[in-house]
C-alpha cells in the first residue's frame, strides 16, 4: 500500500525532540536541522533520490538510542554516551532501506583522526556517519555561537574531528543565504518538506511493520515499566483479530495501531512516566496529552485514518470520560473501543512504579467494573476474558 514514511519520520522527529527536551529543556529542532544539513552535504556528493532518502532517514533518528539514555545529566553527557550509538544501530537495522548499509548510527561519533569512541578514521568511517557528525557538531553549536564562531570553530576540526573535505562542502553550504534562513526554526520543517527525494511509494506490509516495530521498540524502551507494553498490546490485538474472524488486511492495520499507540509518550518526560508516587493534577494532565501527539504524529501518513484513530483513541471511553477529547460510543469504531479495553489489560498485567502486575482475574475484575460503569462494551470485556484466560 502507498506509505509516506518520510511523512511518519519528520512528525515522529517532533516528539522524538522531547527527548532533548529532557537533557536540554527546550525544543530544538535537532534532528530536522541536522537531517536538512546532511542532504544538502550529500546533494554535493551527487548521491541519488534514494541514497538521500536514506541518509535523509539515518539523520533524522541519529539520536534514537538517546531513549535509553535519559539518565544523562546534559547533552554534553549524552553526546559522550557510547551506549546511544550502539542502541540507535541496532534499532534502526529494522528499517526499509532502498540500500544495505553498516554502522552508520554506530559510528557517527567517529572522529577522522582515530580519537572516537571506535577508534575508526579517515575512510574507515562510512560517508553517511561522517556527514551525520558534522551536521550534528554544527547544529550543537548554531544557536550558541555567532555565524563567524560557528564557522571558525568548524574549521577549527580540520583534520582532527573532520576531514578536510567535508568542512570545505558544509562551509560551501554556509555562503548562500538561503542556507541560513532554510534552517531556522520558522522554516527548518517546510525545508524538509521541499528536499527532493523519494518519500511516498508502495509498501508491502511487511516493510511497513519493519518501521513501525522500529518506532514500536524506541517507545517501549522509554521507560523500564513499559519495556514490552506496545510488543504485548499488539500480540493481543492479532490474537482478538483472530478471534473475532478479521480479515489479513484488517488485522495487519490492528498491529499498526499497536506498535505506534504510544509514539507520543515520547514527548513527556520519564520524570513523569516513572514517578513512584501520585502526580499532581497539572503533572497528570501533562501525562495525558502523549495521546493527543500520538494523533498528530500519524495523521500525516495519508490513507491510515482508520489506524490513526484506533491509535489516538486509546484513552477514550464510551461515557465520554476519556481523553483527549471525551468522545462517546456512538463516535467512535469497534476497533478503536476494542483497543482501549486491551490497553488497559495489558497495562494491568505489567508491572508500574506504583504496583506490581496484575493477575488476569484481578485484571478482569477491574475490566468488567469499567464495564458496568459504561466505560467499556461488556461484549468486548467477556471476549478479552474467554481469549486470554
């Protein structure tokens, strides 16, 4: 089916930015500036569209094993974390990528002289890593610095951090105007949007859930309390698809829903998520706006309005009690009031910072009590209970 994954990487960069949210306490566009820096370093390069395309991918998740390295105290920190190097490689193996390529997440904090964390120099160092890091030592640095220190500070890496070569193209890029005003925060995304590459094709599905069973695992390493909730709210909406008779298709969709349920918990803070205690009630309502940027990451991928809705309506409960937006039954599909019964299960069956798991006859107590208050169809929530007893 026609998939815009570019659509799904640059919404999902915003969320993906609240994780330097929690180092840098602010919102920076850090990985779409770098991202539009390293395709213009690579159009110097004459790659193709889909040579682009990927390096377009590689930069904007440069930073996706940060997820397990929020205990890092500042960016400084972060940046110093081999760790995030070598857990970003790994995730991102499971994306769809016109080419095969190795180490390009491992070693973006190579430095050319040898002195990175792997000791890999000169053309040791796969080109996209190269173009990563020095896209990324220029965006660390362009807010902080005047237009001259920057570039002075740049040069400065010559030959140690960066080769010769690569400066004299980035420094290229910095002569023309446009360049500077292209990565301002008020126009960086717009920018993104115009870079020319293929972005939109027919997916199979089984390329389709390589990306999200990527962004799947990205959110439920966020926090140790949610480490296989996505994973195990998607085996359980197969195992439901099955049993209620769904098609290949529909079912397929369900798991789409799974894996990316979550994606906006990405914007909120593992100070929030892991909280052993009771939050305040502006702490809660901040918690409870992950589904609302769930809803705004996805609803670029054209043609997925159903799966955004079974996704973004997770917390929604036929009395109108939910959020965010208090919709009823009559406003919402089966599968979108089949998955906020599940999500709740799976959730009971984990442990929390407040509780150890659930049984399931605790957790069907629990179900069948929302159920009777008109929260949940009781049809549903004797369904969960015959399947997962």
């Amino acid at each position: 089916m026609e998939f815009n994954i570019k659509g799904l990487l640059v919404s999902a960069s915003f969320v993906l930015d609240f994780i330097e949210m929690d180092i840098l306490k602010s919102v920076t566009n850090h990985g779409l500036r770098v991202a539009y820096i390293s395709v213009k370093i690579g159009d110097s390069y004459g790659l193709s569209k889909e040579e682009k395309f990927d390096l377009l991918v590689f930069s904007l998740l440069h930073d996706i094993g940060a997820v397990e390295n929020l205990k890092a105290v500042n960016k400084a920190k972060l940046e110093k974390a081999i760790e995030h190097c070598t857990i970003g490689d790994e995730i991102i193996q499971k994306f769809p990528f016109h080419k095969s390529y190795r180490n390009i997440i491992k070693y973006h904090h190579e430095h050319y002289d040898g002195s990175g964390f792997f000791g890999k120099k000169g053309d040791e160092i796969p080109l996209f890593s190269q173009i990563i890091s020095v896209a990324d030592f220029f965006e660390l640095n362009y807010k902080e610095k005047s237009k001259d220190e920057l570039l002075a500070l740049l040069q400065s890496k010559e030959g140690t951090q960066f080769s010769k070569d690569l400066i004299n193209r980035l420094v290229d890029l910095t002569k023309h105007i446009g360049f500077w005003l292209d990565i301002k925060d008020a126009f960086i995304l717009t920018s993104i949007e115009n870079l020319k590459m293929n972005a939109i094709k027919k997916y199979s599905y089984d390329e389709i859930k390589k990306v999200t069973k990527m962004f799947s695992k990205i959110i439920d390493s966020k926090s140790e309390f949610t480490k296989n909730h996505s994973s195990g709210l998607t085996k359980k909406l197969i195992a439901m698809g099955e049993f209620y008779g769904f098609d290949e298709e529909k079912i397929e969709k369900l798991s789409i829903a799974g894996d990316l349920h979550d994606i906006g918990k990405l914007a909120i803070s593992n100070r929030l998520l892991d909280r052993n205690g009771k939050l305040t009630a502006q702490e809660f309502e901040t918690v409870r706006k992950h589904v609302y940027y769930t809803r705004k990451v996805l609803e670029p991928l054209k043609g997925f309005d159903k799966i955004v809705n079974w996704a973004a309506n997770h917390h929604e409960r036929n009395d109108g009690s939910g959020y965010p937006f208090g919709l009823t039954r009559d406003q919402m599909d089966f599968e979108s009031r089949l998955l906020a019964v599940l999500d709740v299960y799976q959730a009971l069956r984990e442990e929390r910072p407040y509780r150890g798991s659930l049984s399931h006859e605790k957790s069907m107590d629990i179900l069948m009590g929302m159920a009777k208050s008109k929260k949940f169809d009781v049809d549903i929530v004797e369904s969960v209970n015959q399947v997962f007893k």
